[in-house]
C-alpha cells in the first residue's frame, strides 16, 4: 500500500503527550505528577517520528479497509460498524470492545448535551415570548395615554437573535456525519481457487510418492500434528495439503543462539550427483511459498530444501517463552548461524542458494559469510540493497507488537498477493490463508518484533564480495521492488547473470522452470 501523503502528518505535539503519558502510566503505580513525567520518560526526536509514522500508517491501513467494507456494502457513507468491522479484519479484536464503549459513552454524552440545549432553546423562545407579550402590552398601554395617538415603540429583538450576554455557543452533535469514502478500483472478494490441473496433479503426485520416501506419510493429505495451532483445515488445494502433509521439523542445536531450534522445513528425493537446492522465502513467509515451485523441481529429478529461518515461518526456536524482561535475540546473525547449523545437519554439501524478495538478503550474507556452504546464488526479485528498518527499529517492544499484528491482518495479506501476481486470479483467498497460516505460530509476533528491534538485514556493502556464480531473476511486472536493483546487482556482482521473466514474482515462484 502506498504511504500516507507527506502533508498528512499528525501534531506531534499531541503524539508526543499520549506517548509519554502512557509510558509514565506504565512506569509507575498510580498517578503521576508533571515532575514525575519529566524524570522518568524521555523520547528522542528519531523516536517521535517512528511513532507518528506508524500511527499513520495505522490509519491508512484501517481507513482502506473500512472504505472496502462500505462499498462491499453498496454504501457510500462510512459508518462506525464499518470501522468496527475493519478492526476485526485486520486482527484487532481487541480494540472493537472498548472503542465501541467509548463511542456509546460519547452518544450518551451527546444525548445529554442535545437535550440540554434544547431545554436551552426552548426556555429562550419562552423568555422572548413573554418579553413580545410584555412589550405589545406597554405600546398598547402607551399607545392609550398619548393624546395625539402616537404610539412609542421600544427596542426589542430581531426574531430568532440571541439575547445580549448570552454565552451558550455549543453545537449539536450530529451522528454518524457523513464520510466520504476512498476511491476504490477492486473488490475484496477474492476469486475462487483455481483449479489445479491434470499437470498440476501429476506433480503434487510425484511430491507426495518422494515424501513417502523419505518416511513422511501423506495420507489423505492431512497437515501434520505439530501443526494444530494453526487453522490449517481452512485450505483445500492439492499441492498446499500435501506440503503441509510432508512438512517436517527436527531439533537443531545452534551454539551461537544457545539453543536448539525445532526447524521446520520441505525437501524432495533427487539426484545426490547434482548440487542441492536451497529456497529461502521472503520476509515473514514460510517454505509454503514454494508448494508450486517444489514439485516441479521434484519432477525433474532434483533435490531441494525449503527451510523456515529461525523466526519465520514453522520453525519454533521457544519463543512463546521469551518477553521482554527475558527477550530472545534473532536479529540476521543469529538467522544465518541457524541456516549454517541446518545446512551442516542436514545438507551436508555445496548448494545452489535461491532467495526471494528478502530472502536474498539471507542468501546474500550466508554466501559471503559461508561461501563453503554455497556453490550457486539465485536471486529472484530480491531486496538487498536498502540497509535496515529505518525508524520502526527503534520502535518501543509494546508499539512494535501493535505493528506486527498488521502484518497477519488479511486486507495486508490480500494486497500484498495482488501486488505478487500478474494475473490477478492466482491471488486467491486461499492463498491469503496460506500465507498468514504460520503466523499462528506460538511465539510469532516475538519473532517479529525481535527482528524488526535488531535493525534488519543490511547486507549492501557485502553484494560486491559475492563470489560465487550468480543469476539474478527479475520479473518485468515486479510492483514491489525498483526494477533500477535488478541493474544495481548485475553491475555490482563481479560473476553475474541478469534475466528478465514475464509476469511478477508470484508467478516466478510457482512456474520458474
């Protein structure tokens, strides 16, 4: 989604006021004085301007989706249900309970307000009736004692003008004024699935007979145990039930994180002549990514491993147990010595790399930090050129928790496989569920929130010491990344091949060969 327009900004003043009033409320028992404000809280400028971003990008995100409600609706006012509504969808059910007290309380006082100005009103009518009756009743009296008849009019007001004095100036409120909503060009209904083919078939087939015989059942492609945290009966299609019947997770001990992490991941049965395949989806995604693209290197004999970082996806490296007295650091270092603990205990040999979109940025920094792991490097629309998180790193862990549950919001997963597909009816609602299943995850959203707290990869100045033989895949349609990068990695590593695909990056993972 686009960013907010620069001239939206919000009075950081009053930003910076619920910012250090809450951090004073959670800093102490009780009430608070100004002076103990002062002492305790303080809030740097770089800070102020993540928090006034992240506001407003909250708001455009809750905005865009109530203004597809309403018009799901056929409506062309955005009410306060369509706001509740929106809340709920993008996963803050929490919020719609005490937002919708609140805005009972604010009718209720509203009522009271309206009534009392009536009663207002209505008692200055009467006062300026009797005041008309008075004054008819002296011109009359004046009118008979004048002997030459003239009648002497006194000054009096205009029908409807305010009494001199008067200090009441408020407004009635007028509920549920009207909001006009954004333009809108698609609908949130999604497409039904599409239908997976006799190839299609063919394919999941020879996925799930190399599954089976690696051990992994697949009977009636039913998703695996460890996996009923997640809603996984939500998905039907062939090729994601038998991935999440074959997904394995085996413990890995990482020394450098000083834990053993249970690694979730996808493999098929290949020739062990030929260098392996390592795929490594993209930011907060999991190696159901690749359910398209696995088959198909199955089918043609290779052997292939989609692995799920510690953090991402399936893998469980304890985080439900970390807060943030007691947090558990996975920043990039500690996502690379996860992969080089995995590749050491299960692949054993060089391998051919492939990152997509951030996941380049993984495969960047293993390949220069382990280049006897990495024979190959693949890079389909990757991101490895822009360092860091910018201001959101140095997000409180509270607030940070508040943005990651935007990220398992369905309207963001929706826009986001619209942005990832050319044609539009590959962005199904199912692939939306599919996307967001590992969210549900226990432990996810500290995953998410101790990577974005470590910064984010930033592993610009290492594309030049990539050694290794490289083919960067771009897709022509690509509406995510600069198509300039695609350029930037072809000139800047030193054994590079460029080529341009038809389609976006969607369409490259589920048909590349």
């Amino acid at each position: 989604m686009a960013a907010p327009p620069e001239n939206t900004d919000l009075p950081r003043a009053l930003v910076s006021t619920i910012i250090k009033n809450k951090l004073a409320s959670l800093a102490t028992d009780g009430p608070t004085t100004e002076a103990d404000k002062a002492a305790k809280v303080n809030l740097n400028k770089d800070a102020l301007l993540a928090f006034v971003e992240s506001a407003k990008i909250f708001i455009s995100y809750l905005t865009a989706t109530a203004n597809d409600i309403c018009h799901e609706s056929k409506r062309q006012i955005i009410n306060v249900d369509d706001v509740f509504t929106a809340l709920e969808d993008i996963e803050f059910q929490e919020l719609v309970g005490p937002l919708k007290e609140a805005v009972e309380a604010f009718r209720e006082e509203s009522k009271e307000k309206n009534a009392k100005k009536a009663e207002r009103t209505k008692k200055r009518k009467q006062e300026e009736a009797a005041q008309a009756e008075a004054e008819a009743e002296a011109q009359e009296a004046t009118a008979a004692a004048e002997p030459n008849g003239n009648v002497v009019v006194p000054p009096r007001t205009l029908e409807g003008e305010r009494p001199v004095g008067s200090s009441d100036q408020e407004q009635a409120f007028v509920e549920d004024a009207p909001i006009e909503p954004l333009p809108t060009t698609t609908s949130r209904e999604s497409a039904p699935p599409a239908a997976f083919g006799t190839a299609g078939d063919e394919l999941t087939r020879s996925f799930k007979v190399a599954a089976e015989a690696r051990g992994i059942s697949t009977e009636a492609s039913q998703p695996v145990e460890w996996i009923s945290y997640a809603p996984a009966d939500e998905i039907t299609s062939p090729a994601a039930r038998t991935c999440l019947a074959s997904l394995q997770r085996c413990p890995i001990n990482v020394p450098e994180m000083g834990r053993t992490v249970q690694t979730a991941y996808l493999c098929t049965n290949g020739n062990e002549d030929a260098d392996p395949i390592l795929l490594l989806p993209g930011f907060d995604s999991s190696c159901l990514e690749m359910r398209e693209l696995l088959p198909r290197l199955q089918a043609i004999n290779a052997e292939a491993w989609a692995v799920d970082i510690a953090g991402w996806g399936f893998s469980d490296a304890g985080l439900a147990s970390s807060s943030a007295d007691n947090p558990i650091a996975l920043g990039p270092a500690e996502r690379r010595a996860h992969l080089h603990a995995f590749w050491r205990e299960k692949v054993k040999r060089p391998m051919l790399v492939v990152g997509t979109s951030l996941g380049a940025a993984s495969a960047v920094d293993f390949a220069t930090t382990h280049p006897e792991a990495v024979r190959k490097l693949a890079i389909i629309d990757g991101q490895a050129f822009v360092d860091g998180l910018g201001p959101v790193a140095k997000l409180p862990p509270w607030l940070a928790g508040l943005g990651v549950q935007v990220l398992r919001s369905k309207w963001l997963r929706r826009s986001a496989g619209k942005q990832s597909y050319h044609d539009k009816g590959m962005a199904t609602e199912e692939a939306m569920l599919i996307g967001r299943l590992h969210t549900w995850q226990p432990g996810w959203s500290n995953g998410m929130v101790s990577f974005i707290r470590s910064g984010g990869y930033s592993v610009a100045s290492q594309v030049p010491r990539i050694q290794q033989e490289t083919l960067v895949i771009w897709g022509r349609e690509d509406q995510i990344l600069d198509p300039k990068l695609a350029e930037q990695f072809k000139a800047a590593i030193p054994n590079c091949t460029l080529a341009y695909i038809e389609g976006k990056r969607g369409d490259m993972r589920a048909g590349l060969l």
